[in-house]
C-alpha cells in the first residue's frame, strides 16, 4: 500500500514509454527502493530502453503489452497487472497530440484522437476503478492538460477530448471516496517532451521532471487536482472568463 509520505510498492504505467510516466516512476524509485512497476506498452525499442531504464534506478520492472486502441487489450493489461497483486498506483499516461488542423479535416483522424485521448482512458479507467473498489485503496494518476480548461480553435479536437477525459477522472474520483480509492487530475501546460518535440515552445513551459515533482508531492498531499506550473491556474482562471468573441482573437 501507499505509506504514509505518499510513495507506493508498486506502479502500473499506461503509456510506459511516456515521458512523464517514466520521470513518476524514477521520482517514486527514489523514494521507494525496489519499487514495482509494471510497464505497459507495445512491445518494441522504446519499451525496452524504458524498463532499463527504470531497473537502473533500481525498479523491479515487469513488462506487459498495451494497446491503447483494442479493448481486449486493455481488459488484458489491468487483468495481469492486478492477478500479480494489488497495485497501489495506476498513471494513466498515454494520449496523441495529432496534426491540429488533420485532427477536424479527416474524420479518420478525428476519430483515433477521440479513441486514444477519450474512449480508451474512460474504458481503463473503469477497469481500474473496479479492481480499486475490489482491494479496498488504490490512487490513480491521471495526466490531463490545460488544453482541455478552455477548448481552443487551434486544437479544438485535442482540447475537447481532454476536456472529456478531465471531466470523466474528476467524477471518477469521487465515486471512488467511499471505496477508498483516489484520483490526482493532473492539468500540465506545455511539456518539453517527445510529444512536442519540433513545436514552438508556449510560456510557462515546463519538464517532465518537473511534472513528476509535482505529481508526488501532490499525491503526499492527497490533492485532487493541480495545475503544473501552478501560476498556470491563475491563467486558465482568467482565459476562462474571457467574452468569446474575444477569445477567438487572441494568438492562442
């Protein structure tokens, strides 16, 4: 189980080769000598060097295939993870950033954005939450993004879907409380990361490390929502009450 600073005995990544989810797990490594995790993603280079990695900071890794996109293979991956026992962390870390323009103009694309960044998540999310209300405990981390606050014309189809995925972990939540289980909803800005490699770098701009930092402290704290960098609150509050006509005029 999670102690009383916060850390746990073990983690289940989805979307293991993640960032973000990778700098969580060497944040807790850090913390947690031996610790657990289950890293699942498709099989592949990337998953490899990711779980070594991770046994270099000392994790005890088990790897296990994920397919964001085929509901048996999510049934499959929260199957495994859980028969190995109970899993005190979840991160639900995986999602597509897509071409924003290509993300309205090719329904194909529309739609794999929604499955990967909305259905997939609530689907997985739901198989979590069962095993939680199952153990008793349980925290998940849900990686967000501010993107999703206030839905913008320049990546409306990324936005609406975080928007959506926000929305769902934020109830999920507090259906949770009474099982004893738990849910961070975790808004970055910009992350300096492989999903925006290429990218004109927004303000405020943060590393996964940095997102990881907050993260921990924030499950220590058991918060159920925070904004990395904080000041980003402050902004997200303001865009929100802004007239739309307005907004739509502004470079964002």
């Amino acid at each position: 189980m999670i102690d009383a600073l916060g850390v746990p005995q073990s983690l289940l990544l989805l979307g293991g080769t993640s960032d973000i989810a990778l700098a969580i797990a060497r944040e807790y490594a850090g913390r947690r000598p031996g610790l657990k995790v289950l890293l699942a993603a498709r099989p592949g280079e990337r998953r490899a060097a990711a779980a070594t990695e991770l046994q270099q900071a000392g994790c005890t890794v088990t790897e296990l295939d994920f397919e964001a996109t085929d509901a048996d293979s999510r049934r499959q991956v929260v199957g495994q993870a859980f028969e190995a026992g109970d899993v005190d962390c979840v991160v639900m870390a995986f999602g597509i950033l897509g071409d924003a323009e290509a993300a309205w103009t090719d329904p194909d694309a529309a739609l794999q954005m929604a499955e990967i960044n909305y259905t997939a998540p609530v689907h997985l999310g739901a198989l979590v939450a069962e095993r939680f209300r199952g153990q008793g405990f349980g925290q998940l981390i849900a990686l967000s993004s501010v993107a999703g606050e206030r839905v913008r014309r320049s990546n409306f189809v990324y936005g609406s879907t975080k928007a959506g995925f926000d929305g769902f972990f934020s109830g999920l939540g507090e259906a949770l409380k009474p099982f004893g289980g738990r849910v961070l909803v975790v808004r970055p800005g910009f992350v300096r990361s492989k999903m925006t490699a290429g990218m004109d770098e927004a303000p405020m701009a943060v590393t996964p490390e940095q997102v990881a930092e907050a993260t921990v402290a924030a499950v220590r704290d058991r918060k159920e929502l925070i904004w990395v960098p904080a000041p980003m609150r402050i902004v997200m509050s303001g865009l929100r009450h802004v007239p739309r006509p307005l907004f739509r005029r502004l470079p964002i």
